[in-house]
C-alpha cells in the first residue's frame, strides 16, 4: 500500500469507522437531532459548529488537491450557516460526508513526491504535515464531540 493510500484510509477511519479508537464522526453523530446538535453546553462549542468547524478545513484543503489556490480563514472557521431544521442538519452532515469521501479519494491518488512539496506556501510546511493535521484536529473535534454528546444525552434524560 502507497503512504497516501494508508493516509486516506486513516482519515476515512476517522470519518467513517475501522480506527484503533473504535470512535469516528459518522457514528457519534447518528441519530443526533438538530435541537441537540445546536444546543449549547457549559461555554463550549455546539455539536454543529464543531462539524460545521472541522468540515470547512476539509472542504478548503480539499480545493488544494484539486489544483485550486488555497482560500482559507480562521476567523471563518466557525461561521455555521444557521441550522433551524432537521433537513438544514442533514445537509450539512450530506456535505460532510461527500467532502470527507473525496478527500480521501483525492489523498489515494496523490503522488507520493507531492506529500513532500509546500502546501500552497512554504509557511503552512508540507502536505503531509497539512493532511496529518486535518487528521488530528478531527479526532481532537471528535472528542469534543462525544463528550458534549453525552452531556446532552444525560441531560434530556434527567
């Protein structure tokens, strides 16, 4: 197996399930419902802005392995459209998913020099360490996640 294969099979599993963790996004955010996606916890994050958040690097390196420049922002990073609906959840978990797919198909079919070469500048480093990092900022998310999850979970069963 190529390393940008084992790469996209690694970012799959975090997406889609087969990690060593036995957690991946798809699962912890079944059967979540808009209202508890968008509900709030303590100071942190919704569950919807922590997708909404970590899609959009996908969605923006994504571009990069399509030959696009690279059009990201921090500060956009968080900028949920509003979620007021079941079928608003259901798009933006579709587009999570279709962006995730691709990214990985794309990653499968990366050369292996190209791993090596600068991310769109030389300050962001390689692409390794840029795909790598969309990897890692995932399952940091991901944790976030289920705990909110479960915090929620406990609280519409008291």
């Amino acid at each position: 197996m190529k390393i940008s294969e084992q790469i996209a099979k690694h970012f799959r599993e975090v997406y889609f399930g087969g990690n060593w963790t036995e957690v991946n996004l798809k699962e912890s955010l079944a059967g979540l419902t808009w209202q508890q996606a968008t509900t709030p916890i303590h100071n942190c994050n919704t569950i919807a802005a922590l997708v909404y958040h970590t899609s959009y690097y996908v969605s923006r390196v994504l571009k990069v392995l399509e030959g696009e420049p690279l059009d990201a922002s921090d500060t956009d990073s968080f900028n949920l459209p509003p979620i007021s609906s079941q079928e608003d959840w259901e798009k933006l978990m579709d587009k999570t998913w279709a962006d995730a797919e691709s990214f990985a198909s794309l990653l499968e079919q990366l050369p292996e020099h190209k791993l090596w070469e600068d991310f769109a500048n030389n300050k962001y480093g390689n692409y390794y360490r840029n795909i790598h990092g969309i990897i890692e900022h995932t399952h940091y998310h991901l944790g976030q996640i289920v705990l909110i999850k479960k915090i929620l979970l406990q609280v519409n069963n008291s």
